[in-house]
C-alpha cells in the first residue's frame, strides 16, 4: 500500500471527507492561523498598528472637516449669489446709480430688499450692495469689510465669486468671513457687487462636534500655515496663531499622512493635513501622540481574548451549521442574485426552519411587497397626469392649489396662476387631424415643462387649456415668464404649421383667495387676450374683467373662442 492510500484510508477512518469535516477543520485552522498571525503581529508591531489607527482616525476627521467646510462656503456662496440674481436688484442698482428721482428710489428699494433677506439669512452681520466702481451703494447691518480695491473689483468682472480670509469682527467679538458676488444684467453686463460679512460661528460649532473627545482638535489654516478657526480655545486668541513654516511645509508634503510634530511646550502631536480644494485653506486634525501609547495595552490584550473566544466558538458551532447552511442557502444567493438585478418574478425556495427558513420567507415577503410598490407606483402616477401629455391632471392641480391657497395665507406670502389657451385649435385639428392635434399639444406641454421650475406645477386643465402655478412669484416675475413661453411656442415648428397661445395671469390673493376663484381671474385674462387679438398675455390686475356681470364675460369668451 503507497502512502498516498494510506493517508486517503486514514482521513475516510476520521471522516475528513465529508463536507461538515472539511468546514469544520478549514475554519479551524484558518482562525488558528490568523490567531497566531495576529498575536505576532499585535505583539511585535502593536505601535506601529496604533499609529496608523490614529493616523487613520485623523484622516478621517480632517477630510470630514475639509468637505464640511467647502460645503459651509459653497452654501453661503450660493445663498448670495440667488439673493443677487433677481430682477429687482440689478433693475434698482442700474436706477440707483442714475441721477435723479429714480436714482432716490432704487436706492430705497436696494435698502429695503436687503433689510427683507437678511432676516432669512442667520449668521449674516451685514449685507450691502456696491457700484460698478466698487464704492458701497446701500447696506444693511454692519458695512465693515465692503469697500472693494481696483484689482478686485477687475477680479469680480470674471470671476463669479470673492473669498475674503476670516478676520476678528471686533464690533460683533466673533469671527467673520466676507463673501462678494457680482450684480449682471441679463445680457451679463457687470453692475456692481453684493457682499455679506458672516460669522464662523456655525463653522466653528461643527468643528467642535466633528473633533468629539477633548484629546483631539481640529483647526483650518491658510497655505502660509496662520490659524483661522479651530475647535478648541477662544477665537481671537486662535486668529493670532499660526504653525511653523517647517511644520506647515511638511503636512503640505504629506497631505492625508500621519505626521509627527511637535508642539509649543514641548507636546508630542500626531496631525494630518486635508487641502480644502475650492478655496486655499487646509483643514488640520490633530491628537496627543501618547493617546496612541496608552490605548496600546488594552487594545492588544482585548484582541488576544476576542481572537481565542472567536477561535472556540467557530470551533463548536461550525461542524454543526456547515451542511445545514450550505445547500439552502446557495439556492437562497441565487435567487437574491436576481431580485437584486430586478427580476422581480424570481421564487424562492421552499423555506424550512431555522435561520435559513426565516430569511426564505423575509425575502419572499420582501419581493412581493416590492411587487406591490412597483404596481402601487404605476396607478398614482396614472391616477395624477394626464395620459396625453404626461403634465399634471386637473383633479392634482386643484389640490396643490388648494394646499398652496393655505400654506400662502398663513405665511402671508404670494404666488400667481398662469392659465394659458392655444389660439384657433379647433381649426387646427379639423384641418390636420386628431393625431396632429394630440402631436402638437404634446410639444407645447413639453415647453410648458422646459421653461418652468421644477417646483411649479404644470398641469393640462382640460383640452387645450394648460395651467401653471409659480410658487413665490410675484406677478411681475410671472408675467415676465408667462412672456417666454408665449414666445417659445409661437416660434415652435409643430410639424404641419404654427400654433400660438393666449395667457391669463392672477395672483393670490389680489385675484381671488380660493383656487376657484384664481382660475375664474386667470380665464378672465386669457379672454381678454383672446378679444385683443390673440397671441397675448394679460395680467388681471390691469383689467377690469372681474367686475363685470356674468352675462357679459360669457358672451366674450363665445366671441374670443
């Protein structure tokens, strides 16, 4: 007999061949090996280990730091620069520049729409707006930090943004940041600045619970390595210091790394450096280098025990478990595999007792509540859009303006209903067909979708009648986009001609304050703009349709149809 039969006779003797063995004696002695291999590791290089834990930790802190302090900027940038684009504010910088009457009220106006966002905007100590010469205009708050030098008012004339470096506030004892955004016309012709000065202190109160235990601090500094912020200290006292240029230049050079420094008194610090990307600043975290030490005993003796205790158990309960398992639960995987690809339509096995079995029946349960959705999602979308043209129902638009009806007259806060009819439609349809008719509403429904915001609610009333709501619009604002789409569709090529609209415009609550009444003002409109000739937009509340009895408007919506 060879020796390979006589070890072959000797593991059938033990039974090392069968499956739940070969489990069982496969996790022992990988978790004996990894036991041992760890133990070594943990005992020779436990320092080491630790090290790179807390490097790792620090990384972590930094680059969480870094990102929220570029989302913190990126926020106030872009509340700034939504503050500055409206209508309004170049209208009244161009007016407030001008000599004269108007010049008065566009500065009256600027002060006013200031006054109105600064309330909405915590943590801004000063808003103002300056001329195309960088000399301040109007302001609200304090006005420190807003005079603008030539070079970076020339900056401002491409660039969409200025970043200024925080600096102690001492009229408000905080730390403070200003923010200038540039005032365009329409056609992009530079008007001026808008400029906010904002304190740290929600910057710094996110650093302090990013940086959690008191053994570890979290500070931004500049690229020259000055402190602007940090988690720990008084704020004046952390602006009036910086790093070393050694210390500075080697966290540059090992950006994301764990180094060791030292510190004023002599400290020991492991830090590591995240560069902020969008600005020149770089966030710094820091910990005691002894924090590593003294965490190294315990970290090592509770690894040993978890690693025995792993080692036993594994040993118990894996020659027990390792048949049972198996079978069930590859037929399991496989058909997890294909719900997770979205094969809805998979079975599963016949589930058993046990673990196996109750996971079985989970995911059974799962599918066909996902079925459910899935079907449940296609019958409110159906019960809410109209087929045609996939806009918002009639039945939807009620109801989101009966909900903004209330919402509008508790925040006291406006916005207005546009109701827009395509012009000769019938003829339209009698002359190229049905199909025709139903192509062209589906391409004037897609203008309507293109040129509102995402937050309005497009709706087809009914035939050709299209409404849109325009949350927190004023009816100048409305008119002005009621004007584009009557353009748009007037120059849209519908495949067998040219179709335009007329447009009604109401606003809540001068023209009505239920969502009946916001109609009947808007239809009014549109017939006005019928009777004028088509192809127009009228705005209720330069008319006179409403006071008119109801004998009258009925007979003019006959004459305008």
């Amino acid at each position: 007999m060879s020796v390979s039969e006589k070890i072959a006779r000797s593991l059938r003797t033990l039974r090392v061949d069968t499956m739940r063995t070969k489990f069982v004696v496969f996790t022992v002695l990988a978790t004996l090996f990894s036991t041992l291999t760890m133990t070594f590791v943990l005992y020779g290089r436990s320092k080491r280990a630790l090290s790179d834990r807390l490097g790792s930790e620090l990384g972590g802190l930094s680059s969480e730091a870094a990102r929220e302090t570029g989302a913190w900027v990126d926020q106030r940038v872009y509340d700034l620069r939504l503050r500055a684009a409206p209508y309004v504010v170049s209208d009244n910088v161009a007016r407030a520049v001008a000599n004269g009457r108007g010049g008065t009220q566009g500065l009256t106006r600027l002060r006013d729409y200031l006054n109105a966002i600064r309330q909405n905007l915590p943590g801004h100590e000063g808003l103002a707006i300056l001329d195309v010469d960088g000399q301040l205009l109007t302001n609200s708050g304090s006005r420190t930090g807003f005079r603008l030098s030539a070079d970076r008012l020339n900056n401002l004339r491409t660039r969409d943004v200025l970043i200024g470096d925080p600096f102690w506030d001492a009229g408000t004892n905080k730390a403070a940041i200003v923010l200038v955004v540039p005032i365009r016309r329409d056609d992009g012709l530079f008007l001026g600045a808008m400029g906010a000065k904002i304190n740290l202190d929600d910057m710094r109160d996110t650093l302090q619970l990013l940086a959690g235990s008191a053994f570890r601090s979290i500070y931004i500094v500049t690229e020259q390595g000055h402190v602007l912020l940090s988690s720990a200290g008084n704020p004046a006292d952390v602006m009036k210091t910086a790093l070393t240029e050694t210390s500075t230049r080697e966290l540059v050079e090992r950006e994301g790394r764990p180094v060791m420094q030292s510190r004023e008194g002599g400290s020991e610090v492991a830090a590591v450096l995240r560069r902020i990307p969008q600005l020149h600043w770089a966030a710094v975290a820091e910990a005691p280098r002894s924090e590593a030490t003294r965490e190294a005993s315990a970290l090592r003796t509770q690894t040993v025990l978890l690693l025995f205790a792993l080692f036993v158990g594994i040993g118990l309960l894996t020659f027990g478990v390792g048949l049972v398992i198996t079978r069930p639960l590859d037929r399991l995987t496989e058909a997890a595999a294909r719900v997770a690809s979205g094969d809805l339509s998979a079975e599963f096995p016949a589930g058993g007792s046990g673990e196996v079995g109750y996971l079985t029946r989970a995911f059974t349960t799962i599918v066909s509540r996902l079925r459910e959705r899935e079907s449940q999602g296609e019958l409110e979308k159906l019960s809410v859009t109209d087929p045609l043209t996939g806009l918002y129902n009639r039945r939807h638009l009620m109801g989101t303006l009966a909900s903004e009806v209330q919402r509008s007259r508790r925040l006291r806060r406006s916005f207005s209903v546009l109701l827009a009819d395509v012009d000769k439609f019938k003829q339209y349809n009698d002359s190229h067909g049905h199909l025709a008719g139903d192509a062209a509403l589906v391409k004037i429904a897609e203008i309507f979708r293109k040129t509102t915001r995402a937050v309005d609610c497009v709706a087809r009333y009914g035939g050709e009648e299209f409404v849109v709501m325009l949350l927190e619009c004023p009816i100048a604002t409305a008119a002005l986009v009621a004007e584009r789409i009557r353009t748009r569709i007037a120059e849209q090529d519908l495949g067998e001609g040219k179709l335009t609209v007329s447009i009604g415009l109401a606003e809540y609550p001068d023209g009505g304050d239920t969502p009946e009444e916001l109609i009947a003002t808007a239809d009014a409109a549109m017939y006005q703009a019928k009777s004028s000739g088509r192809n127009q937009v009228v705005v209720a509340g330069v008319m006179q349709e409403r006071t008119q009895p109801a004998e009258k408007k009925s007979r003019r919506k006959k004459e305008a149809i």
